[in-house]
C-alpha cells in the first residue's frame, strides 16, 4: 500500500465494494440492489459494536465469518486491536480476503484443527443454528478453547418463534439456547430482539420497496432506520425473533 501512488491508491479504494456488480442488464435494466434483511443486519450490526464498546478487550475473533463484513465493521470501529475472522469454507475465506485485502482471516475448522491464537473476545452471530446437532457440544468446547482467560463470547442465533431454516439444524428458545453453553460459560446477559413480523415492519418494508420504486432518500432512510431500531428491535421472547448472549469463560 505504502509504494502506491495518490492515483493508485484512490483506485484501490474503489475496490472495498463490488460496485461492478450493482447495475443489471439481464433479466431488465436495473442499477439499485434492495436487501430485504438489510435493515435488520446493520442494525444488528450496530447493536453488536455497542456490546464490544462496553468491554475491554485486545483480541477478537468472529467465529463463522462469512464473507468477512462484521470483520471489517469491528476493525474500522476499534482500530489497534487484534481483529481476525474464521470460517471453515474455503470459498467464504477467498470472498472476505478479496473484499478486505488488508484485514485477517484464517480458513479453520475450531473442532478439528488445532489454532494455536487465543483470544479476549468471540463473536458467534447467526452461526450456532448451521452445527450439527451431535457436534455442538464439541463446538462450544472448541470456543471455550480458544478465548483467554475470563474471556468474552457474543451469540445471536434464531430464536423459534421463526420457522425452522433449510439451512439450520435448530432454532432456539432462551432455556435451551443457555443449556447448550452453561457447561463451559456464565450467562451474563440476555436480549430477545427483532420482532417477528408486525404491521410495522410490512410498512417500512413497503416504504423501502415496492412496486413503484426503491427509496433512495438518504433523511428519509434514515428516519425509517431510527424508527425501526425504536419501535421494532427490542422485544420481549413472546414476540421476538432471535436471541443474543453475552457469556464468560468459566
């Protein structure tokens, strides 16, 4: 990075989003990309960078890292800490090194390969449902491995209140989500969130898209996002989609 010029750098720079792969052609022309889970994920997102800013910590790993985002979200926000993402795809790996060239990454299976870093902090989100059920409790002794003593875990899983995944062996209520972790951790906090489905969140959803269009206004988005964080993300289990966990090692 250090050897590019002014020029070369500001092209660099381009390539932190595939922006190539935004307009379409195929299938009719369209140039705008509409996620229906996006509201939800960078709120989650936002909620997670919130749980890390309470705690002191030098190390963190998110475990189940995907394509590398909430990496790069942890590292621009806590800048100096030790940050590294793991997945055991290949493919999932190659996709979060292309999109973060300059952040760390290691492809691992926690149960079956021996990693030698241990770490203050581990993030588990949207990751506990997609174990085998006769592998997870070998899973959650593999984290306990390889947080630092006192060491922090984050969960979020689906709770059961959302119809089970084709990609998911489990979903969760708060008693068994807790048995699957009281061996090896304390709880230390616990928050149902995300509504399941309601009148509100059918009216943001139709407000961010339909037939007409997709809302492109930045004040407008913006006041749909702080609506929805206020009226729609923090709930009780009775009517919530998916628990988080704060543990410490034992």
């Amino acid at each position: 990075m250090s050897n590019f010029s002014e020029i070369q750098k500001s092209q660099e720079d381009q390539y932190s989003f595939p922006h190539h792969y935004v307009p379409r052609y195929r299938n009719g022309f369209s140039t705008v990309v509409y996620s229906g889970f996006g509201i939800n994920y960078v709120s989650t997102i936002e909620f997670l960078l919130n749980k890390l800013n309470e705690l002191e910590f030098s190390s963190l790993c998110d475990i189940g890292t995907g394509d590398g985002r909430l990496v790069k979200e942890i590292s621009e926000t806590f800048p100096g800490k030790v940050i590294f993402g793991l997945d055991y795809s290949e493919k999932a790996i190659n996709i979060a090194k292309g999109l973060n060239p300059f952040l760390n990454f290691i492809q691992a299976n926690i149960i079956n390969d021996n990693i030698e870093k241990k770490f203050d902090v581990l993030t588990l989100i949207e990751v506990f449902e997609h174990i085998p059920l006769n592998e997870t409790k070998q899973f959650v002794s593999s984290l306990h491995k390889l947080l630092n003593k006192n060491g922090i875990l984050l969960v979020t899983v689906p709770h059961i209140n959302k119809a089970l995944s084709k990609k998911h062996y489990q979903h969760f209520s708060v008693n068994s989500l807790s048995d699957n972790f009281k061996e090896y951790f304390s709880i230390e906090e616990i928050v149902t969130f995300e509504k399941i489905k309601n009148w509100r969140i059918f009216f943001f959803r139709r407000l961010l898209k339909n037939k007409l269009f997709i809302l492109n206004n930045k004040s407008i988005l913006n006041c749909i996002y702080r609506s929805y964080k206020r009226k729609c993300f923090f709930t009780d289990e009775k009517s919530c989609s998916r628990i988080f966990l704060k543990l410490k090692k034992k």
